[in-house]
C-alpha cells in the first residue's frame, strides 16, 4: 500500500527565451530589458532549475496533491538607472512541478 503523503514536489522555472539563469531578458521589437526572478524576498536565490547556480523551491504542501492549489510568490528585479525604450517587453517562463 502506498503512504499516503504528504509527498515532496520541486517547483522549477525556465531560464528563459535566452537559456540562461544569469542573463534573463524580456525583449520589445529590438530593444531588450534585463530582469531577474527570485526565490526569496531578499533577491539572492535565483529561482531556476538548480543548475547554473540557480535554486528550485521545494514543497510538502498536500493541498495540490489532492486536487487544490497552492500560492508561491516570484519575486522581480530590473536593474535601476535604466533608459528602456517604451513599449511592450515579454519574455516566456516555463513552471515545472516535479514529485
């Protein structure tokens, strides 16, 4: 019989269009804005795939292992003293849950 829990998940984030953890990049047209995403409210873990000195964050919440959801806050950084040109800027992260 198998235990019933709670099990162990490992949240991940793609590096981004640019694959690379340390260099992620949102691009308008033919401008682009550098920008970070973080595991952490202080913004010293990079939230990744945990290669390239990257973190995932791991979990033993139950909840989303029985049909419901969980809330895992990302947070953002831009680097300050910016000139971005106006406009839209975009990039694509993939979330992936292990367990």
């Amino acid at each position: 019989m198998r235990d019933r829990g709670p099990w162990p998940y490992t949240i991940a984030l793609s590096p981004g269009r640019d694959g690379s953890y340390t260099a992620r990049r949102m691009i308008s047209g033919t401008a682009t804005l550098p920008y970070q995403l973080y595991a952490d409210p202080a913004r010293t873990q990079i939230w990744g795939d945990g290669s390239g000195g990257s973190f995932t964050v791991r979990s033993f919440d139950i909840i989303p292992l029985l049909g419901g959801s969980s809330t895992y806050q990302i947070y953002g950084r831009i680097p300050a003293r910016l000139s971005p040109r106006p406009g839209a800027y975009n990039d694509t992260i993939i979330i992936t849950v292990s367990y």
